[in-house]
C-alpha cells in the first residue's frame, strides 16, 4: 500500500525530477578536460545542495581532483550504499551534435520521448533516479527509506585517480552492507538486468620518436624514417586474420565461459544483428570463432581509441613528423593480470621497433575485470522488484564496459555490489547526440523505489 | 669591372635588403589555410610595390586562389624569366618555435648567422636573392640587367590549383628563352649546385569509414569494427621490410641511373651519416638495395604525412571512432604516370577493406617529375658563374622535393628552367625555427648578379 502511494506519487512528480534532472545537465563536467575543472565542483555542489534538501548529511569532498559526494541519511538495520558519477565524457566531435550537449532537451522521437545532452544517460540520468526515488519516499514517509549513504565521483570518465585513496581514507565511513551502483542499462532495451560480469580496462599512450625534429619529404622522404611508418606498422598487426590479439602472453589466464552461465546467455534472445545494424553495421568484428556475446561480455580486446602524427588540418603537408601517437586500451576479464599484459603489451612494440627509433608509453591506468557472488539474498530481492516494475523476468547478464568501482567496492570495503541500471543500446553514451529515455527516468525512479522497498 | 662595382654594391646594402627581407617575412602568407588569405594578398601587394620601385611594370594578378605576382622590366635580347614563390607552409607544431615563426630574428649561432622566420628559406629568402640583385645592378647601371620577367607564386606551399590555367592563360606574356628558380639549395652546404632531376608529388588523403557514429568501446568493443585498426592494417602493409613500396606496380616505368649520373653521384662527397645525424638518424630507412642518393634523387616513395582518428585530446576516451583519415603522398620519378599510380594506390586500399568499412579519397594533387635538358649552353654560363663565387666548382645535382614548376615551364611554355638555390641542409624548411643564412642571402645575391652578367 505504501509503495504504491510512492510509485504514484513518482509519477506526479515527474515533470519537476526532469526539471531538477535538466539543472543538472547544463553543467558541463568532463572531468578529463582540465578547462572544465570549476564545472565539476558545481556539479558536485548542486549535488550537495539536492541532497541536503531530502535531510541528507551531504557534502562534497575535496581530492587531488575533482571533488567526491559523500551524503549520509535515513535510518535502519541493514546500510546501503548508492553510487553514481556526475562526470562526462568529452563531446567531440561536437559538430556532429544536433544542439549544444549542455542545453539538455526532451524530444520527442519515433521510439518515444528523450532527453537529449551529454551525460543525460551516462550517468547524470541514472543517479538522479536514485535521488528522486528518495525524494518521492520522503514525501511520501517523510523519512527516508532507510539507512542510506549516497556517493558520487567526478572522475569516473578519467580513469577515477582519486577514489582508491578516498575510499581507503574514509572505509569507516563508507562502509555498508551493500552497495548499488547505477551505471548500466537493460537488456535487450526491455528487460532489467543486473550486471554480474565486468570486463576490466587498461589505457596506455604510445609514442613513437624518430628524427628530432619534423622534415620535408622532399628533401628526407626515402631517407630517413617516418614514425608514423613505424605505428601504422606495429598498430596495423595487433590483430591477426582472425580478430585475435597478437600480443603475446595477451590471453594467458582468460577462462572458458561456465557452462551454466554459456546456456543462459543462449536463452537471452540476443539479436546481433540488430545491436550492429542499429550503428550502421553488419559483421561482428572480433575472435572470429566467439558469438557476439562472448566477444563482448567475456572476451578480452584490444583497440586503438586514438591516433594522431603530421599534419592533420586542411589541405597537405609534405612533412615527416618527429613523433607520432596512439591511445590503445584493453577490455580485460577475470583471469588476465593488468599490470603483466601492459608489460606484455610495451615489451611487444618495443621489440618491433626499426634503427633510429625509439618509444616512450604513458600509463592511462588499469582496473580489473570482475565477476559478482550472485548467491547473496540481495540479488534476488532486487531481481524480484525489476521483474514487478517491467513485466518481464529480470535477467543477470555481463557488460563489456568497465564499471571498476565494483571491484574496489569488494577490494577496499569489503562489500559486495549490484549493479542496476536503466540505459538503453541506442542511448548514444560517449557519443555525439547522447540521450535517456524519458521511460528510462520515469520507470528507473519506480524501479528503486520498488529496490528500496524491498531492501531497506 | 662593372660586375665588381655591381658585387661592392651588394655588399654595402646588405643591411638594407635585409630589412627589406624581414618585412616580407612578418607577413603570415601560409596559404593553404582559408584564414590567411588575406595575408597571402598582402605579401603579393608588397612584392608589387617592391619591384615596381624597381622599375619594373608590376601588378597583382588575381586568381581564383591567391594572386599571382608578374613583373616586366629591363631590355636586352635575351629574356630571362624568375620564378620564386612568396607563400610559406603551416608553422605547427607551433611550441617546439623558440619564437613567434614571423616575428623574423638574424641570430648568432655557432655556425653563423642565421634569419629565422617561416619562409625564411623556403622561399622568400631565396626570391629575395634575386630581387635585390637586380636592386644592385639598377644603383650601378640605372638599368636592370636585362630583359627580366619575374613570375611570383602564392600557392606553391598548397599545390598550385591555379598556376596551370594562368600560364595557359597568359602564355605569350610569360613565354622567355628561359626560366630561373630559386627555391633550391646548395649541395652539402658549400658546393653551389644547379638541379637537374626532381621528384615529382602526388598527395591523397584516404578516410576509412566504420559505424555510422562513434561507439563507446566498452558497449561495442570486440564486435564492433574499429576504422583505426583498418587504416593502421593497410598503411602498416605500405612498405615491406626491405623499404619497397608494395602497392602494385607502383616501380612502373621507373628506371636505372643513367651510368654517367651514377659516376658523377658518387664521385660527390655525400655524408650521408652527417646528413641524417643531424636530424637524430643514423641508418637509410628506405629500399635497403639503394644509396642513399638514390633514395633521396631517383627513387619513388611512400610517405604517410598525417594520420587522425579518435580521441587525441588529453587524458582518455574509450571511444570507437566512426572514421580514420591519413594523408599519404608520394615522391615520383621520370617515367611514372601519377594518374596510373592514383588509381592502383585506391585500388591498393579497397582490396584490403573488411566487411562492414568503405573508403573515401580526396585527391590532393599531383606533378610528375622532371629531367632538365642540361645541354643548353645557359647551363655552363651558370655553372661557371657559381663556381666563380663560391669558389668550389658548381655540381648538377638532383632534388628529392618537387617543383613542378620546372615540368609546368617545359610543358606549358615551352622553355627550359635551371634551379639555382642557396638553401643548407639545416634550414629546416617545414618545420619548427626554420632558418635561412645570412651568407646564403648575402652571397646568393651576389651569385644572381654573376648569373646575370653572363646571361642577360
């Protein structure tokens, strides 16, 4: 009975969550960007202030970064832990945008209403859930639905340099029994899923010095060595004919997937032709002996995020650069060591090297894979609530993307984590035109106070 | 006598034509970028004022680029034409300048002095050789030195879209008994040189097309195409690893070294260890069965010249781009068709495309390479004039650059051209502190009034 007045009253309210939704998403937070630092801290400060308005002890705490929220609240035997990040992924190339990324807006498309700005999905969209089920549960109780910590990073989307410090610094504090963390999507667009397999990531710069300075292909070109010759080179063999990595060593501890969990994955009706064609695709593109599932939930990758050297603006430079640089990163799953594969990874170009050149590496940092203990009671609890709100079995399902906050949760704090979230395939996230489904909001604001309810 | 009168004069004004160099080099003539087409019209309405105080009959002369500079002046029965070019490349990367690239210097270094400026070498120094040449002789004589046309170009850094047509166009105005270039250098730093084989250019610009969007590798990655990896597959595979350049029959048509030109190469003292330690290299990076002379005059090449895709800015993106782009050129040489090359190159590409990427082409230009007619009696005249002021004797030499004007003159006008230029190997033309000596200025100046006595 009580529930239901909450889930009512989250449908009243929804028109002022998506206000309080949209203030949010004009602060223009890229944590990797060092331009946008004071955005950051005032998109922790509004976070604050919204906290502070539902009875919450909040604050934001200052790191060698950008700051943590940190906000305790509510009352109740078992503690649960929420977090999320308020950080954003750059938006270039920004020309592709079909309005400012920080002048969010709710469109109206084919496929229903969105709201559409950088971070709206990822993760801005999905944190604000969690407020508002809080928010609509005060209202409604006038306490909040139990004991509760919220904490939220602003460096999620820059390799999270200051959390393992923050949480080893403050573990008393934010310890809980368990923690929910809300950086994920549904399945399949239609059915809730709780992530209980993470691939892990390793980011490493490379650069690649030749000459000491740029040259003219005239008066050098066929001479001296061309750096960019040298990374196309190495780059252009890190897969073989079959989509496997070639560096050596690079699959040594991956496992084969359980059988148990091989079978459930059968039964997800996963169309890859769909998840491809949606962006303009039609062949999967990795191990070529792996189902798409595999390739992306439990197989190890490696790609180049980012290349650069010479001249790269309008019309032509006969130049011969001094350097030349790539962004290569890993999506790692459990087995695989981080810091042996980028030893791996660097012994392997720095072997292909030719005469005259000679390589530097600048660490982008790492986190593990990680797999989930599905057998606590919380899991079915929650399990139970998604399946109530969508109408559909909620299923336990991997994700490619690299969530390590749920690994230090269990590292550093001893607790384990669910990961619950109300993104769809086709929200657009680190890309140009990113955006949430209104129904995402709206049933994600239900769908935790249904989680609450249960869990509280 | 009067030569002697002419040389003192030279001498005694240095100064002046050096301030008079500087101002040109302030001007930011970079013309292959939109933004400074308005420069690139100033420096033209300065050359105009210039060489009409001269007493030459001046004037800008648009085109549907940047205009064109054409000078008439001077009597005699042979008609000499001087061809220089008044734009200059791009300055980036501009933090490896020590200084703002046209606020031009003379600085004292240990090898002398230096002008240091964008252009300096490349090729308002060398223009300006010529022009206060005939300053000099108009003080002394109250006449230029001869019947002189003098043909300056603001395109030449970006491909020259308009140099065709307007020599087509104005063909009777720019017809002489032959042309002068100055846009070369000395061979080894200290022997005078007059070119007679260049290397011609073709540039193509390849961007490799994947998903319709970028896609967040964590969502995508494994079974999601990546361009970069295509673009690094295809580029890595340019060069085998003897240095041939594998496209197919892209050594078409090239031929042997003459027997005569070989002898005389090697009786050259190339050092071709001091000639790449002075760029960081030691060992030739191209066909491993050449010389490097061969590798710099006679042989084609293979350069990439600009790679981009990605993420490039600070810290990371884990980003799957939709596109991957490069700038490729090559280096040709007598007896390759660039039409052919182009389309086996393309070719070359869309063979090696994986399922799911398709490929686009801009095609950035291109000129054959040229062979001068060295019979021509000029040609002594000139290599006498040379070796009478550097006192060592003037060599023919080839040039790994391409100066299709030298090809355009022969085809369009029907005149021979002699490439005389007093550049060093150390001016580092295209790249940051690009520098031109003051005794190349100062004594190039004085080998242009010995070159006129014995021609005009």
């Amino acid at each position: 009975m009580s529930l239901d007045t909450v889930l009512a009253r989250i449908d009243a309210d929804l028109d002022q969550s998506l206000d309080r939704l949209l203030d949010l998403l004009r602060i223009p937070s890229i944590s990797t960007d060092p331009a946008y630092k004071p955005d950051c801290a005032r998109a922790a400060d509004w976070l604050v202030e919204e906290l502070t308005s539902l009875g919450f002890d909040a604050s934001s705490r200052p790191t060698p970064g950008h700051p943590m929220v940190v906000a305790h609240g509510g009352e109740g035997e078992k503690h649960l832990l929420f977090y999320g990040h308020y950080d954003v992924q750059p938006v270039d190339p920004l020309e592709l945008w079909d309005r400012d990324p920080f002048d969010p807006e709710v469109q109206d498309t084919a496929k229903g209403r969105v709201i559409r700005a950088r971070g709206s999905a990822d993760d801005k969209g999905q944190l604000m859930t969690f407020v508002e089920a809080c928010r609509a549960w005060k209202a409604v109780h006038g306490t909040l639905p139990g004991k509760l910590t919220i904490f939220l990073e602003g460096e999620e989307e820059s390799g999270s340099p200051s959390l393992i410090p923050f949480m080893q610094d403050n573990a008393a504090e934010l310890k809980a029994d368990i923690a929910l963390i809300c950086d994920t999507g549904m399945f399949e667009d239609d059915t809730p899923a709780i992530v209980t397999m993470l691939r892990g990531l390793l980011g490493e710069e490379i650069t690649i010095h030749g000459p000491d300075k740029d040259l003219h292909s005239g008066m050098y070109g066929g001479a001296a060595i061309n750096p960019i010759r040298v990374l196309t080179r190495i780059l252009g063999g890190l897969h073989d004919d079959q989509g496997r990595v070639t560096v050596p060593q690079f699959y040594d501890g991956v496992q084969e997937l359980p059988d148990a969990i091989r079978a459930q994955w059968q039964a997800l009706s996963f169309d890859h032709g769909k998840f491809l064609g949606d962006v303009g695709l039609s062949q999967p593109a990795g191990e070529q002996d792996r189902t798409p599932l595999e390739m992306l939930w439990s197989r190890p990758t490696a790609e180049i995020n980012g290349i650069w050297g010479g001249y790269t603006g309008q019309g032509f430079k006969t130049v011969l650069p001094a350097q030349a640089h790539a962004k290569v990163s890993f999506r790692l799953v459990a087995g695989q060591d981080p810091d042996a594969l980028r030893r791996h990874f660097r012994a392997w170009v720095q072997d292909q090297l030719p005469a005259d050149c000679t390589v530097t590496f600048h660490d982008h940092g790492n986190s593990p894979a990680g797999v989930m203990s599905v057998t606590a009671p919380a899991f079915d609890a929650a399990r139970q609530a998604l399946t109530d709100e969508w109408g559909k079995p909620a299923a336990f399902v991997g994700c490619g993307g690299s969530i390590p906050i749920a690994g230090y949760f269990k590292t550093y704090l001893g607790m384990d984590a669910m990961l619950i979230g109300f993104g769809r395939d086709d929200d657009q996230i680190h890309s140009p035109n990113e955006k949430y489904d209104l129904e995402s909001f709206h049933k994600g604001i239900r769908s935790w106070a249904r989680v609450l309810d249960r869990l509280a």
